[in-house]
C-alpha cells in the first residue's frame, strides 16, 4: 500500500520559462503532506510532474517502481468538464476502468464498489444522477469516492477544498485521515495554513523553489513564509532554466 515519491533535481517549464526549480526531496511512504506556498509559487505544476502528466525539463520523479495507475490525481477543479452527460454511477466507476477494461463494461461488482464508495462520502442514493446537477460540493465528494474505487497508494490533491462548503470540506478531510491511517502517501495542494496546521504532519512550502520540507509544526514559522512571499515577488518570469547540477533528459 505505501510507496514513497522522489524529487531528483527536479525542474519543469513551461516553454523554457521554469515553473519549479531542482527540486529535490522525499515524500516518504505512507506521509501526509500539504504543500503550501504564494499564488504562482509552482504548488500545481510540481503535483501534475508527481502525477505524470507534465514531464520534466531536467531531473526526475522517482516512483519506486509504482505504477501509474496506482496514483490517483485529482486535479483543480477548474481543470475538470462536468457538462459531460455521465451519470453519478459512471463517474465513481471511472475510478476502476483498469480493472473494468475499455471494452468490457462494468459488473455488478464493481456497481456495488461504486454505491458503497458513495455511502462513504455520504453520497447514498446519488447513483442515477447527472454530475451536471451536483453542487461544488457534491461533485467533490463524487471525485473522493472515485478515487476510493481506485485504490491508489499514492493519492495528489489539488486545491481540493477550494470554494467548497465547511461541512464537506470536514467530512473530506476526515477521508483522508482515513487514507493516512492505512498507509497510503497522500499530497495536497491547501491554501488555508490553520487547515495545513490542524490536519497534516508534514509541509512542502514552495516558492519556485523549495523554501522548507519537513515536520508541519518547524515548516510553518514567520521566518520561512516571509521567505517565500519574497522568493515569490522577487521571481524574474523570463528567466531562462539554469542548468546547474541539472539532468538534462528532453
Ligand atoms: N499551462 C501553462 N503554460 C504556461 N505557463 C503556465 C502554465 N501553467 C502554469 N504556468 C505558470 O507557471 C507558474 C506556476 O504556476 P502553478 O499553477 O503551478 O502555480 P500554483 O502555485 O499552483 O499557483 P496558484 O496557487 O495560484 O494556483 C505560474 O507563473 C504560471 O503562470
């Protein structure tokens, strides 16, 4: 179940123009980790190159020979189009399309994963409805019961409580509590720093580059997030990627 994440040197762009700087650093196996840092700060870039969907310009994520499909991502809600006519059921189910097959269709079985994954997030009795008429907040817990069908080891989270109602966001919290308990490395991108204190040991704080990573209670102190704001002002958009201990591997 757990899986440990690696950052070697780590640098991705976006047309040559860095987003993230060598980075470098474990996300241990079985950790809960928030990462934090300025509006721009890369928080969303770094989880995508986790995931897999942004490849490195330099350097590289180690997965410890973790599969991809053992990763659940989920990204900002922004990122996602629910004007897609899928019902509530389909939607949960997509969570075990590698274990249900392109062609095959889901069984009963997998019916049943997706009603009981919906009890979970509180869901009953949403099965036949349209994501399309989901509330935010609905619709996130549909996307946690998903990932509960998915059985990821390695769980990325992107803003997954942003402009979602406060009884949700605890209920959903509590899930990943339930995630962290068994073993599973759970990542999450949060803005709300008391949240961050409250509910996750560990803190990544980013500012293009990585400011402090460690221990949540010695991570969050005036000093670095002072540091981190400046980083982030001071940041020149069009500069070109160093390439300094750099990998190249495009
Ligand atoms: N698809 C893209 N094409 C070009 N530049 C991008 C793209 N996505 C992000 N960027 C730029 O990369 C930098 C890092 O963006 P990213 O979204 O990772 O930051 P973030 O820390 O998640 O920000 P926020 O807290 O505002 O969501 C920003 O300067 C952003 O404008």
């Amino acid at each position: 179940m757990s899986a440990a994440i690696d950052l070697h040197n780590l640098t991705l762009t976006y047309e040559r123009r860095p987003a993230v700087h060598h980075a470098n650093g474990r996300f241990a196996a079985g950790s809960l980790t928030a990462i934090v840092g300025p509006n721009g700060a890369g928080k969303s870039t770094l989880i995508k190159a986790i995931a897999g969907t942004l490849k490195p310009a330099a350097g590289r994520v180690e997965r410890n020979q973790l599969a991809t499909r053992h990763i659940g991502y989920l990204p900002q809600a922004a990122e996602i189009d629910r004007s897609f006519p899928l019902s509530v059921a389909d939607t949960v189910m997509m969570g075990a399309w590698r274990s249900i097959g392109a062609f095959r269709g889901a069984s009963r079985q997998h019916a049943q994963q997706a009603r009981d994954a919906l009890e979970a997030v509180g869901l009953s009795g949403f099965d036949q409805r349209s994501i399309s008429s989901l509330s935010s907040g609905q619709f996130q817990r549909v996307l946690f019961a998903r990932l509960l069908l998915q059985d990821a080891s390695v769980i990325l989270l992107d803003e997954p409580f942003t402009a979602i109602d406060a009884r949700t966001t605890r209920d959903l919290l509590q899930l990943i509590s339930r995630w962290h308990g068994q073993g599973r490395t759970v990542i999450a991108v949060l803005h709300d720093i008391e949240q961050v204190r409250q509910h996750f040991p560990s803190t990544l704080l980013l500012a293009r580059e990585i400011i402090a990573w460690g221990d949540t209670v010695d991570i969050l102190n005036d000093d670095n997030l002072r540091r981190a704001k400046n980083m982030a002002e001071h940041w020149n958009p069009d500069a070109q990627p160093c390439d300094a201990n750099a990998e190249q591997i495009l």
